[in-house]
C-alpha cells in the first residue's frame, strides 16, 4: 500500500494449520539453500489465545512491511478468529496513524486461507486474496496445502517448497505401491499396534537427533493422538482393546539429560530415533576428537544400542562395579526402538519425513478399524467452552461481584467465581479494549475496535 516491500509474514492458525507449517519452517530455516532464500523476511506464527503469544507474533513488527495470513478452512475456529480480529485492530489503528483507511489496511495486509469464502469477505478480506483447498482435508494432514505452502513460500520461495512437495509425494507414492514387507509405513504402524495393542506399551518416543526436527514431535503428537485416539470402531462399536498412544519427545541430546532414565530404567516405552548424515551446519573445531554433528550422531547410535544390549549385573560385577551400585546400574535392554537415518535434512526428505508419518498413522487406523480422520472428541470442550464464555460475559458486563451458581460440576464453579473475583477487582473497571501495545512497542495505548467503513 506505501510502496515498500513486505518482508514480514504472520501466519495465524492452531493445530494443524499451525503446528505443521512450523514444523516444516523450523527445520529448513538453516538448511543451505533455503537460509539465503529467506534472507531480509519474518515467518511468525500465531496459534495460542493467550494475548503474550500476539505480542509475541508482532513484537518489533513494522505494519506497512507484514502481511497477515488467517488460516482457518471455515473461517470459524474461535482462537483464530479473535487471534485475527485481535492483529486487524493492531494492523489498522497503525496504519491509521500514517493516513491509511482500515479497509484499505485489511484488503492491502491481510490475505486468508480458507473453504469459506463468505466468512472472509465478512472479515473485510477481498475473496481476490483467499487461497482455496478441498473441503475434505482434514487441518493435521493439511501442510501440503495453501495451509502450509503459502506461508511457507512467502519465506522460502516456491522453488525450496516444491521440493518439499516431491518429497512428500514420493513418500505416498511408496505407501500406495510397496509391497507390504518392504512398505515402510506399514511396517512401522504394525510395530507400533504390536507394541501398544498387544503389548500394553501407551506411549512412544519422538527422538530426533537434529535440532532442525525440533517440532516435529509436537506435530505429531496431533497428528497421531488426535487421529487415534478414539474408543469405537468405523461403525460405531466399542473396541475391544485400546487404540491410540501417547506421542511426546524432544531432540536429542537434550531428551538424554530429561527421560532417558525413564525409558533405559524405568517403563518400557518405544523409541524412534531419527538422525541425519550431513548436518546443516558444519563445525569441527580443531583439536577435538569428533565434529560437533559427529559427536550428536555419536549419542543417537549409543542410545539404541544401550536400549537393545542393556548391561547385565555380571558385567557390571567383572567391572569392578561395588555391590551396592550393581542394582542401580543395571540395565535389562532388551528394549523396543527403531532408527531412522536421514541423508540430509532438506526440503526434499522433510517432504518425505511428514508423509511417512502421516501413511502410518493412517495406516494404524487401518489395522485398528477405526477412523483416523475425523476428531470428535474435541467437541464437548468446545461446547463447554462456549458455555463458560457466556457466563463469563455476563458476570464481567451485567452482574459484576455476582457469583456463577449453576451450569457446572462445583469444582469447576469454585474456579470460575474465583477467576471472575480477582480479575473483576483488578482489571476490569470499565469493559473496554485493551492491547498490550507496551510488549509491541514500548509504548501505552489502547486501540479503537475495527470497523469497516464505507468511506472510499
């Protein structure tokens, strides 16, 4: 709108709309190729409600150089779309301090991904400016899509996120022809309903040894858990066993000095490790035994065999060990894990990663019968959700110091009095919109509402 260039992206969105897409940018912000691409630009992501995430997404962002992306496929998600009212008032009372009109700040700064084509030109974003998907795609499975590829090419150029896209297609062309004993993710999700379904093991292990795949635990803890966690089969039956397993990690070697203990001593848990051959970036200081990478590698290939070899008391005891530590230094092994061995972290076998992980959560869903594209048990919270806020609204505009005295487990009540009598006496004199402007530019302020207007 002022003529300079857009060098800032904030991308606003939750769960998968959000967690995939930062994965993907989280592991190819240092790979060669794809920093120099990003060279002068801003991805930042805007998921949670809570209002220190918005001052976090906009801290130290010029208005006239940031484009806004709201993802959502039905433009109704209600921590985006207060996210996106919430970054549409920031973006166009700045803006109007330079003599621009918030229609013109909205239509020139703010563009969507979504299905809903009303719902955003509501918003006060030109149709023109929404990129599309199938209504079908569910948001975990969505990175390959304008949800994950418009952000994500904004920074790093087509070019690196075509890539990105060989890979992944590569990956579903493996799962649609390979032969079962040869097909990856299918002998991965078999080991996976061997261990949980037959073997009791709940949980497993996202061990990435590349500080690059840093998210890529928590993407798939949605991508898993929230696909697999369900208690009926396709047809509506209870299971007769459990389904699903509790998805968590950390990249190594910080998860070494956190759980290991756990899962070298304790209950048994299923470990994946992934690793990479060629680092992204490449340090040997002289004098040191090994490189940086080669020490990290080092650890992933130590850890797994410890896993599977175990120490037995007997070597410990050949060793000198003292008696009493014996116990406490035994290891019984024997303990599941798989490793994974990338060549390189890059756009083409992160591609690749996403897509193997996605075919074996869809094929556990096979295996297990149930329907791995459909969430319904994030709904009760929602509607709950929705119950609260109305009571809350009441009590903060209508009956201020009255107490909420049904419509909840007493508990929950007791909780909600409590928040409502503290943050009555102390921050809500008068109802009235208030942004942290202090966090985003050093300065108090509260901002007027948007409101669209007819003025030309």
């Amino acid at each position: 709108m002022s003529g300079k260039p857009i060098k800032n992206v904030v991308a606003i969105g939750i769960g998968g709309s959000y967690l995939g897409p930062a994965f993907v940018h989280t592991s190819l912000q240092f790979e060669e190729g794809c920093k120099e691409a990003s060279v002068g630009r801003k991805l930042r992501f805007l998921a949670n409600v809570d209002p220190v995430d918005v001052a976090k997404a906009l801290h130290q962002l010029d208005p006239e150089e940031t484009l806004v992306v709201v993802i959502s496929k039905t433009f109704t998600t209600t921590e985006t779309m207060l996210n996106a009212r919430t970054v549409r008032t920031w973006l166009t009372a700045e803006l109007a301090q330079l003599g621009y009109k918030p229609k013109d700040a909205v239509a020139k700064h703010m563009v969507a991904v979504s299905t809903n084509l009303k719902l955003v030109e509501e918003f006060g974003i030109d149709p023109e400016n929404a990129f599309g998907f199938w209504d079908w795609v569910g948001g975990r499975y969505s990175v390959t899509s304008a949800v994950g590829i418009l952000p994500l090419s904004l920074q790093y150029g087509f070019d690196h996120m075509h890539d990105f896209l060989r890979g992944a297609h590569d990956m579903d062309v493996h799962f649609r022809e390979a032969p079962f004993e040869n097909n990856i993710p299918v002998i991965m999700a078999l080991i996976s309903t061997w261990n949980s379904t037959f073997l009791g093991r709940s949980s497993l292990a996202i061990l990435p040894y590349c500080q690059a795949l840093a998210k890529f635990p928590a993407h798939m803890q949605q991508v898993a858990m929230e696909s697999l966690g369900k208690q009926v089969s396709l047809d509506g039956d209870p299971l007769s066993f459990k389904a699903g397993e509790v998805y968590f990690g950390e990249p190594g070697t910080n998860g070494q000095h956190s759980f290991y203990q756990l899962i070298h001593q304790g209950r048994v848990v299923p470990a994946e490790f992934i690793g990479s051959i060629k680092s992204q970036q490449s340090v040997y200081l002289r004098g040191e035994e090994v490189s940086n990478h080669d020490e990290l590698m080092c650890n992933f290939f130590a850890q797994a065999d410890a896993l599977a070899t175990g120490k037995s008391s007997d070597e410990l005891r050949e060793e000198g060990v003292a008696s009493f530590y014996v116990p406490h230094k035994t290891f019984s092994g024997n303990r599941p894990s798989s490793s994974l061995l990338l060549p390189a972290v890059n756009p083409y076998t992160v591609g690749q990663l996403l897509a193997l992980y996605e075919a074996r959560v869809a094929a556990q869903g096979f295996l297990w019968g149930i329907n791995a594209f459909d969430q319904w048990g994030v709904e009760l919270g929602k509607v709950l959700a929705t119950r609260v806020r109305h009571s809350m609204s009441e009590a903060r505009t209508k009956n201020r110091n009255m107490d909420v005295t049904d419509g909840y487990n007493p508990s929950t009540r007791k909780m909600i009095n409590r928040y409502l009598s503290g943050k009555t006496q102390q921050l809500y004199p008068e109802p009235r919109d208030v942004f942290p402007c202090d966090l985003i530019h050093g300065q108090d302020g509260c901002l007027a509402p948007y409101e669209d207007s007819d003025d030309e």
